[in-house]
C-alpha cells in the first residue's frame, strides 16, 4: 500500500520566529510578562527578557568598561625591581616592544585586539542604546552600530591578554619583585565587567526596541 507523503507544516511568519544563538532552535516569539525569561526548549539559552531595567544597567556595565578601558592604557601596568634594575611598563609600552622589522605587524594585531576593538564595541553600545534607555528616538545607524558591536565580540580579546599577563607574572615572581600597577586592575575590571555584561544583554529585545523606536 502506497502511503502519502506527509503535509509540510506552515511556519508563522519569519519576523514571529526566534532563532537560538546557541544551537538555532527556531521558537515562535511572544510578548512576555515584566521580569521573566524564555529560554530555549533545547540547550536553555536565554533567547527574551523583559525587564524594563536591564537595558539601563547593561548601558551602565558598558560606559564603565570603557572609562576603565581608557584608565588602563593610559595608567603604569606594573612594574620590575631585579638586581637593582627598576623598569615601568604600562599597555602601551607592552605593544610597541614589538615595533621593529617584521614584527610591526604584530604590533598593530595586538593594538587591534585588546584595545582599538575592545573600544569601539563598548563605544558601539554606548551610541546605539543611549538614547533607548532615556525613552528617546535611536540615534541614526544605532542599528548598524549594533550590529557592530555584535560583530566585533569574537575579536575583543582584552581578557586572553589580560590572563597571558597573569599567567606571566607567576612564573616572573620568583626572579624579581612585581608591583602590580592601577592600570592592570583597571584591566581586569574591564574583563569582569564585559562578561557580566555578555551575560546580561538579550539581544532580541535590543533589536525588537530599535525597530519599534525607530518605527
């Protein structure tokens, strides 16, 4: 007996879907009660959230990223006393101790990686959800500077560096005296702050503010 081919199921319409970030479960999207989540039904990401505060506090975890930033390369990192020898160093002086021959390209990837992209993410952010949590109008292109920002996370490697660093400074410690400068702290306190801050921020719901702010 020849049976039939089974029906194809009609999906909602794309803009009623969610898509997983994680695993790419397609979830049908819903308007959500204030101060709940929906996670996904496969892998439990979180995929929406609607808590009317969030958005204020991930703005507040970005803008003190990125003064924290700004205090770690322009303040001493830390600094060497061996064998009467005393020798500062801060990011900066780091990076370019790699300025000669064929090692400028090195250079400018590490500039690129833990400080330039790690900046223009946060600053990317900042511009694009500023106006959103004063209940204003989206500047123009906030939705192309988040979708930089979003774009730019894989490539932000402030806590790879800032984890070589300490890794460095155990092995150091037995041959000379480290003084740790405010400019590492600064470091790692961008590094914490940036993961609470992934960890928080639901994109949908960004997205879903930008378009219906700018609608």
């Amino acid at each position: 007996m020849k049976q039939e081919p089974p029906l194809a199921m009609a999906l909602p319409p794309l803009d009623d879907l969610v898509a997983c970030p994680q695993c790419d479960t397609l979830h049908n999207a819903a308007t959500l009660p204030p101060g709940s989540r929906a996670y996904c039904q496969r892998c439990g990401v979180v995929l929406m959230t609607s808590q009317p505060a969030a958005m204020a506090r991930i703005l507040s975890l970005a803008l003190t990223a990125f003064v924290l930033m700004l205090a770690a390369i322009s303040f001493p990192f830390l600094s060497l006393d061996a064998g009467g020898l005393h020798n500062a160093t801060s990011v900066i002086d780091a990076i370019m101790a790699f300025n000669e021959g064929l090692a400028i390209p090195l250079v400018v990837a590490v500039a690129f990686f833990i400080i330039v992209i790690p900046l223009m993410r946060l600053g990317a952010l900042i511009y694009a959800l500023g106006p959103l949590v004063r209940e204003q109008p989206p500047r123009a292109g906030a939705r192309i500077a988040f979708g930089l920002a979003e774009r730019l996370r894989p490539w932000s490697m402030a806590e790879i560096f800032i984890v070589g660093v300490t890794v460095a400074l155990i092995k150091v410690a037995g041959m000379a005296a480290v003084t740790i400068g405010p400019a590492f702290w600064a470091f790692a306190g961008v590094v914490i702050i940036t993961v609470l801050k992934d960890q928080m921020i639901c994109r949908y719901s960004i997205w879903e503010a930008l378009d219906q702010s700018a609608a």
